[in-house]
C-alpha cells in the first residue's frame, strides 16, 4: 500500500522573473521527488474560487507551507509594500494567526531562503526556527518533508553501573561568602554608587566574531551562535537601543562597557556588583561578583590569576571551585589603563582569562563585565564580547542623578543638605527661571507625563493650547534647547556633571564666574588624566606648553566660525598637529577637552573652546590687534561666534575697563552687555557715538540695513538716549505723543467699502516702554482706581519683554490701555482713547485703500515682520513703512489693540462682558498676508502677549472715536 505523498504549499513574492524561475524550479524538483507541491504558477488563469480562497485552502489543506524569505517578502508579509501585490500579505495574516492559536508550536511552515538570502528577511515569527537555504540545505529540507531522518539511532543498550565517587566540597561554606558580599557591600565608593546610581542609556552592538557568515542574526539570537573571527565576514554589526545599562548587561550577560572618560563605566560597574552582592546574599546559589580593577596591576611580575586572587581576599582558596561551579562573576574595570610598556604581556593573559572555558567547550564566566574608554578599544584591547556603549546623559536623567545624590547626602548629613538643592541646580543648569517657569505651564496644562518631549520637541504640537505654543517662556525653551553653550549640554557627562555637583554641594551654589568654573574644570581634568597616564607609565606633556598650545588651538579654532550657533567649529587634524604636537593632541582629548577623530580635532564643548579662546584677548590687543578685526564694520552687529570669548575674556581680565575701550567703537552692543554684567556701565564710554547713532536710526541713505538702524536704536534705547519727539516724556514728565491730523472723509474701508469718517488725531508712534511707564509709576496713575472703573484691573502691571525705553510697551491687556488713556486724558485735557478699527484703518491705508501703509506691494525691508529683526525694534525706524497719514509701524512690529468687539464691530464701549476685542497691523514674526493693513484679528481683552500693544487717537467733544 502506497503512502500519501506530502502536500506542499509555496508561499512567495513575485520579485522578478528570475526569482519566479527559481521558485518553479523548486516546485518541480520537489514533484520529481515524490513531493507533491503547489504554486500559482501551476494555475492557468485564475482559480474558478479566487485567489484569496484558493491561497486560503492550499495554506490549510498543505502538510507544509514553504516560505521562500526575501527582504520584498518580508516587506510584503508584515503589510509594509502597498505599491505591489498583496498575496502574500493575505498569507501572512493566515501564518500568523495560526501559530498564534498553536501557541507557537510549529510543524508545518518552514523558512526557505534563495541562494543569496539573508536570515534578516525572516518574518519575525518564524527567527525561532530552522531556516534552509537553496540549495545548500535543499537534502536536508528534502527529509524533513519526507520524513526521512538525518542520522538513525542505535538501539538503547544496557545500562552500566559505575563505582561509586566521593570527594570533600571545596566550596566556601555560607558564613564565608556573606563576610566577602558584606564587605563589599561596606565599601564607600559601592555605597555611593547604590544610593546615587543613574541609570545610563547606551547603543548595544554584538561582537562581530559572534555573528554568523550572513551577518543576519538578531541581538536577542547572539548568544546562541558564536563564530570565530576567522568566519567572520566584513559586514556591519547591527545595533539595537537599550535604556537601562542594568536591564542590558542582565540580558546579554558578556559585555564590555565602552565610554569615554567620565561617562561612567565605573560608576555603573560599581552599581552592578552591589545589585548582585545583594542577590547572592538572598540566594546563595547565585555568582559572586569579583571587582577587577585592572588599573592596580601595575606589577610587572604578577600573573593576572594572581591578582584575582587579591581581589577575592576570603573567598582566594575556593576560587577553582567556585569557576567549576559557575558562581563567579568577574567585573573587570579600567581595561585601557594597563601600563603600556606591560601590555605585550598582560593583554594575552586579560584575554586567555576573558575566554577561558569548561570541559564542555562552555564559557566559565557565564557573566562577564569588562571596562574600557571607547578610543582605546581597538587592535589588541579588543576583545571577544558583546559591547555596550554609553551615551550623553539626557535632561531626565541628569534630573533623577541630581535628586539621588542630594538625597543621599541629605540622610547623611540633613543639617547641612537639602533636596531642595537639586531642583535649584537643575533648573540652573537648564537655562533658569523662564525655562522652569515654562515646565509650570505644561504641568498646569496637564503635560506632566511629557517631561522627555520637555527636552526634545523643538516645536509644539499644533493641537497643542496656545499658552504654551506662544508663550515667552517656550521661547526660553527652544532658545535652551537649542544653545551650543548650555551648562545642561555640560553636564551630559556623567563626570563633568558629578563635578558640577559637587562645587554646588560644597558652595550651596555654582561660581558666578564662568571663568572660574571652567578653570577648576580644566585643573581637575589635566590632573585626572596626568595621575592615570603615570601609574600607566605613559606620555605626561608639559603643563603650561600643553595650557599655552590649546590657547592657541582654540584661537585658530574660533577665528573659523561663521556665527554664533557655528563657534565650535572642527580643524583638520594635519592643521592641528602645527599647533600641537600628536601626543599633546591625543592627552588633551584623553583629559576630555577634545574630541578626536582620525582626520579632524574639535574642543569637546564649546564653553572649552571658547574659555580658553578668552585667554589670547589681552595679548592680541598688546599686539595691536583691532576689534574691528572680528567685528567687520559692513556686519558689526551680526552675531559672528566672538561674543561669548569676549564675555570670558572680560571675566579672565578681571579688570574689563581695558577690553571695554578696545570694543565700543567696533561692537558698542557686546561692551554694553559686559560692561552691565560687570555693573561697570559708564555712559561717559559710549556718549562720543551718541549724535550719529541718533542719526543713523533714521538714515536709509548711510545705514541701508534695518539690523543695523536697530542695534543703534537698542543702544539709545538701553541709554533713554533717543531724543525723538513724540516717543519719550514732556517737561513734566507725561508722555509726549506725536499727533497726525486725519482729516473727515470718505476712505476705502476691507474689502472696497466705501466709508465716512469725522475727522480725529492719531499718534505717530506706537505707545512706548517710557510712556507707559511714566503711567504705571505715576503716583495717581495705575494704581488710581478712578481710572478702572467699569474695566478689569490686573493686580499689577507686566514689564515688556524687551524694556528699551523707545520700544513699543507689549504685554498689556485691553483694559490696561484704556486706563491709560483715561489717565492721560485727564492729565492734557485731551479726550484720548483706543483708535477704532475703521479709524486705525484710514490712517493706515490712507483714502485709496492701500494693501500696505506704504502701497499695494509686499517689501520685507519696509518693516519689521517676518521674523526679520525676531524681536520688536524701537518705533519709527523703518521711515520707508511710513503711511500717507505719517504714522509709523502700522504694518509689523507689534499688533494694536482697537476699540471694537470682534464679533460686533459697531460695539465700541467698555463692558466686563470677555468679548474679544480687535487688533490690527501684525507683529514683527507675523507673514507678509497677515500683515496687510486690512486684517483683523482679536482676542479676550485680558490677553498679554510679548508682540501685542496699542496707540492712541485723540478728538474733540463733537467726534467719537
């Protein structure tokens, strides 16, 4: 009687016509072998039930379904190629679900891969499984479906008795291995580790010698297939993200821990013996963590199983016991810090002990943790296991490293520590009150579980509330996240933070002097490294040539910088070693001042370059060395790199008068800004300019560029030196306002309406930061209660977000305009108000109807909008913007607020109804579209908002404004 021969079903995706030959080609050597299989092609036309009832039949009636894995297969199995055919996505859905009903257990779906085919391209589902190949593996795949087994037992014999063997244990009795764990767990530097531990994220990458020839295993199959390097073909390792540097090393159990200096590798090595130490003691059948601490054989004589030994102390005597047992955990530390003239002997032996194996061809050290700065992981240090990289520390955890070292302190000491203080240094370091003040804002719009987007999300999500997308404090945030030179970036080194740390603990607060800061920095570093490379007997340069060659690498360095988010710039590495001698470079970036690669050299942070870039100032300028030299005069007031450097010179000078005189006449801005910081602002240093700058303001013929016309302004405006009639005060101290006559009329009102208007005064200018001031300080002014009277009064008056006395007062409400309108009404004998919008209208657009206060087409140097100064600028330094009528910043700078409802236009008088209220002519970020001078806006009447203002309109009893 004959047997049934098997059924087979081959899934596979039509990639091209040779990969259809193929597969045909193995459906017909599978029929000509008794196999009785079926493909597509086998069908004439189409099946008479349709494809996708035919697919779904011979999938459950086949013995076996072959799947023949490409990556366009792959793609198309998990629904990801949507542009080609979709059989076997169907297929895919039916494979799936049926080993999900079978928990698993699988007899019937076998992997196949083409000749050159990839174990990658097998569908997640199916990487447990025995993949074959064509047609290397075609015999093997042939028994499997007919049954035929590769190799047939021999009958089970007899069982032989053997003597019976007995020995001593040699195994440290209980008490000895808890006096071992509890001493280790009493050292002061694993107690540290436990109380303040961070956990650290890292890029996981397998050992190239354990990956198959294919170069196709997964992370999570890594262990299970080791290849010797000889197998191993040049391809790349794949990588895989891991967020916990505990959770990764508990996973992959051999690894070495690569980082750079101060990244932590130590650190985390220590965490990892207390966290098994604990183990152990809770369940003694669990290894014995061993900390090696290859930095301490420094003995030329010594054999690395020997200093082992030292390390064990009790447990010494038992430690080939211990190995055959599986109960030792060694955590090597410090691999890179061997002597060098040590290592031609000692690395084979840190290699021969790293590898060493049972009787049964099995590693002895099931787990295994290694040390070694990343840069020297190469030729000889390299060894044969998997690899952990740490990377920067991110904000969150920097957070929860701060929290845990001051609580730790705080039980120790809690007279004296505070866990208040990390919430104080991380906000210090983060960028301040407004960037802590806009984390408030989330939290109080129910953001709390977004602390990582805190860090990460350049920009708000669009369905976001307006508070926090428009707020001055998200700008706070962004310009953080964004800053070269935050302490934050800083401190993403877990050494460099720990430093930062632990001044603030000592001094309950950082240095005010950057300069200080950095130079401790820079001394602990230099000592750091010095100490390491001579217990290593290596290469100690110099100090004061080394500190002297890296002032003049960060000259070099910065003199290449195009603007200020570009100062750390990158050097050829054959441009540096004129500068700096090869060994100093290679110390320096061991010392973590520099970052190295094979062909460039850069500081490792821009504070470090610019730090010590501030040190050459003095020199150079005893050399006759001009400000202007890096401050051009056609760009002078463009941000170029050198600011910060010149910050910091003025700090390492001490004495800043000097630097001051040398910058005012090339970057007046920059000497104002340090000679504030220095509380040494003399106006007697800047007034030779004050005349011209008065006059460049204004002057589009000599000073063309409005960036220029409002760095000017800024500095008459920090100085209340602009003298401009109708922006500043009046003789008695009440503001000075510039009124336009509107004459009555007819004007073209939106979109073509014809409307009529009594005549009235407008202001030129937009409302100041000194007019309004004037109001807010007034002893009958905005505290006078007669002026609210029917109106919302806030508890106090906001600053705007830039105070130059000639700027435009942001930051004020609806309501807040009209008393100050009452209260100046009061105070000239003028009937003063709010424009309404159509009277805002007329003097914007004049009687014709002007798309634009100064005609029908767009010019972006006509104003400020557009983002193009990114800031309000002082009133009335675009004269090209002027409008017919003579007023100025109609369209961009800051939006005005008008009289009018939104909603009901005719509706003009106060009420505490919340109605929106109108606002006219744009801002200075607002697109050319919105700032057209018939757009209208509008909003609560209590809004604030750092680019929303107002004017004011005056006129007699008779008219209504």
């Amino acid at each position: 009687m004959m047997h049934k021969p098997p059924r087979v079903f081959i899934s596979y995706s039509h990639d091209s016509e040779a990969h259809r030959e193929l597969v045909l080609g193995l459906a017909n050597r599978l029929r000509n072998g008794g196999v009785e299989s079926w493909i597509d092609q086998y069908i004439p036309s189409f099946p008479v039930q349709g494809w996708l009832r035919w697919m779904k039949t011979e999938v459950e009636q086949a013995d076996f379904v072959l799947l023949v894995c490409t990556p366009r297969y792959l793609q198309r199995f998990n629904g990801e190629d949507t542009e080609g055919g979709r059989g076997v996505n169907f297929e895919g859905v039916i494979i799936s679900q049926t080993l999900y009903n079978h928990y698993y257990r699988n007899t019937k779906f076998i992997p196949v891969l083409p000749p050159q085919g990839c174990f990658e391209h097998l569908p997640l589902e199916l990487q447990a499984y025995s993949a074959y190949k064509l047609d290397t593996d075609y015999q093997d795949l042939y028994r499997l479906l007919t049954g035929q087994p590769k190799v047939t037992p021999p009958p089970v014999g007899q069982v032989v008795q053997l003597p019976e063997k007995t020995h001593p244990s040699f195994l440290p009795s209980l008490s000895i291995e808890s006096a071992y764990l509890q001493s280790l767990l009493q050292q002061s530097q694993l107690r540290f580790a436990d109380k303040t531990y961070t956990t650290l994220s890292g890029q996981f990458q397998p050992d190239r010698s354990l990956i198959p020839p294919e170069c196709l295993m997964s992370a999570s199959l890594l262990f299970e297939a080791y290849r010797p390097s000889h197998a191993v073909r040049d391809c790349p390792s794949p990588s895989e993200q891991q967020d916990d540097l505990l959770a990764a090393f508990a996973k992959y159990q051999r690894l070495v821990l690569l980082g750079e200096p101060g990244t932590g590798k130590t650190f985390s090595l220590w965490r990892i013996a207390t966290e098994q130490a604990r183990k152990t003691l809770a369940n003694p059948t669990e290894p014995l963590p061993v900390i090696i601490p290859l930095n301490r054989w420094t003995d030329a004589e010594q054999s690395l199983a020997s200093f082992v030994l030292e390390q064990m102390g009790s447990l010494a005597s038992h430690f080939t016991q211990l190995c055959q047992a599986g109960r030792v955990l060694p955590l090597l530390d410090a691999l890179n810090e061997l002597p060098f003239d040590q290592r031609a002997h000692k690395l084979p032996q840190v290699r021969a002990f790293v590898n060493q194996v049972t009787r049964l061809n099995q590693p002895a050290f099931k787990r295994l943790l290694l040390t070694c700065r990343h840069r020297d992981y190469v030729d000889a240090l390299e060894q044969d296991l998997d690899r952990l990289t740490i990377e920067p520390l991110d904000p969150p955890r920097i957070w929860r490293f701060l929290q845990n070292y001051f609580h730790y302190f705080a039980e120790q000491q809690p007279q004296r520590f505070a866990t208040k203080l990390a919430e104080r240094l991380f906000w210090q370091l983060a960028g301040g009150e407004k960037v802590q003040a806009c984390w408030q804002d989330w939290q109080q719009q129910g953001k709390t579980d977004q602390w990582q987007a805190f860090w990460q999300l350049r920009k708000i999500p669009d369905d976001w509330p307006d508070e926090l997308k428009y707020s001055w404090n998200n700008y706070a945030r962004q310009a953080q996240l964004a800053d070269p030179r935050s302490l934050l970036k800083l401190a993403a080194n877990p050494y460099l933070l720990f430093l930062i740390t632990t001044l603030y603990a000592r001094y309950q607060e950082l240095p005010q002097s950057r300069i200080e800061l950095f130079g401790r920095f820079v001394e602990v570093l230099l000592k750091r490294e010095s100490a390491e490379k001579a217990s290593s007997r290596a290469y100690v340069p110099e100090r004061m040539v080394l500190l002297t060659a890296l002032k003049q690498l960060a000259w070099q360095l910065q003199s290449r910088s195009g603007a200020a988010q570009e100062a750390r710039t990158v050097l050829a590495r054959h441009e540096a070693v004129q500068t700096m001698p090869a060994a100093d470079l290679e110390f320096a970036a061991a010392a973590s001042l520099l970052e190295l690669t094979r062909d460039s050299v850069r500081f490792s942070h821009q504070l470090l370059q610019e730090f010590f870039t501030a040190q050459g100032f003095k020199d150079r300028r005893e050399q006759g060395f001009t400000a202007a030299e890096l401050w051009p005069p056609d760009q002078w007031w463009q941000p170029n790199g050198w600011e910060e450097a010149a910050k910091l010179a003025a700090e390492y000078e001490a004495e800043p008068q000097a630097l001051l005189e040398w910058l005012v006449p090339a970057q007046p801005l920059l000497a104002y800004e340090i000679a504030e910081q220095f509380n040494s602002l003399d106006p007697a240093l800047f007034a030779p300019f004050r005349a011209n700058w008065q006059v460049a303001i204004t002057d589009l013929e000599n000073y063309p560029n409005p960036h220029e016309r409002h760095a000017f302004s800024t500095l008459l405006g920090r100085f209340a030196w602009d003298q401009r009639f109708g922006i500043g005060l009046d003789a008695q101290g009440l503001p000075e306002i510039d009124w336009l006559e509107i004459s009555a009329g007819e004007f073209i009102y939106q979109a073509g309406e014809r409307s009529n208007l009594p005549s009235f005064k407008i202001s030129r200018y937009l409302i100041t930061n000194a007019q309004f001031r004037a109001f807010v300080q007034a002893a009958e002014g905005y505290a006078d209660p007669r002026w609210w009277q029917g109106l919302n009064q806030p508890k106090t008056a906001q600053q705007s977000s830039w105070q130059e006395s000639n700027r435009p007062m942001e930051q004020v409400d609806w309501y807040e305009a009209l008393a100050f309108c009452r209260w100046l009404s009061a105070k000239t004998g003028l009937t003063i108000s709010l424009p309404t919008e159509q009277q805002w209208e007329k003097a914007a657009r004049g009687t014709e109807g002007h798309e634009y206060p100064w005609g029908n087409e767009f010019k972006s140097e006509y104003c400020n909008g557009e983002y193009s100064l990114v800031e309000t600028s002082a009133v009335g330094i675009y004269p090209q913007e002027q409008a017919l009528s003579g007023a100025m910043d109609m369209a961009g700078n800051v939006w005005e607020w008008c009289l009018n409802k939104y909603n009901l236009s005719n509706m003009t008088e106060p009420d505490l109804s919340g109605d929106w209220r109108v606002w006219r002519g744009g801002s200075w970020h607002i697109t050319s579209e919105n700032l057209r001078c018939a757009v209208r806006f509008g909003a609560l009447p209590t809004l604030r908002l750092y680019d929303l203002g107002f004017r004011v309109c005056a006129f007699s009893l008779a008219a209504a404004c």
